[in-house]
C-alpha cells in the first residue's frame, strides 16, 4: 500500500534554510510527476512546486528564486530546498503525484518566526 512520507519540517527564523524530504513506502517516486504542496491555516491547500519524471520543474511565483524541487532517482526520493524563508512559508508541506493525486501523508510542519 502507497504510504507518502514526508519529512525536514520545522520551526526556522526569517531568512533561513530548510530541506524537506518525500518518500514513499513500499513504493518508488521515480516513475511520476512530483509536486510539493502547502496548506497554511484556514487556507486551501496550493501547490508550490513540481518536478516532472524527466526532471523540469516549476514554481509558484512566490517561491521562485527560493525553492528548488529535485529528485533522486536511485533514492526514490523528492527534495525541496526552501531558502530565504518568509513567515508566509509558514505551512503543513506535503508531496503527492500532481497529475493523478495519491492519498496524503501527514505531512511536515515548517513553522517561520522569530
């Protein structure tokens, strides 16, 4: 059974740096379209960043410049860079195939403040 597991979240000031990690159990990434997602507090969730199997990849206009979305194909794993973070980044971060969504993970907490 696909189990999506997300990880690298956490309380980080202005400015600062996280990598998140997506794996998924039982399973290889490697195959499918990757995109990293965020739902903030009383807001829908939004993508932010997307990876194809060939390895292009696309930003939201808010992170552009300060994400970057790659991918590890002999891990199986998905990353995403975040730097110069904003407290507006503040979010629950989750991966899935964003062409033909699995079920969610829990997700990783990324909590900006000072």
């Amino acid at each position: 059974q696909l189990q999506l597991v997300e990880s690298g979240g956490g309380l980080v000031q202005p400015g600062g740096s996280l990598r998140l990690s997506c794996a998924a159990s039982g399973f290889t990434l490697d195959y499918y379209p990757i995109g990293w997602f965020r739902q903030a507090p009383g807001k829908q969730r939004e993508l932010v960043a997307r990876i194809t199997t060939d390895k292009e990849t696309d930003y939201l206009d808010s992170v552009k410049g300060r994400f970057t979305i790659s991918r590890d194909n002999i891990k199986g794993a998905v990353y995403l860079q975040m730097d110069s973070l904003k407290p507006d980044d503040t979010a629950v971060y989750y991966c899935n195939n964003y062409a033909d969504t699995w079920s969610w993970g829990q997700g990783t907490q990324v909590t900006v403040s000072s």
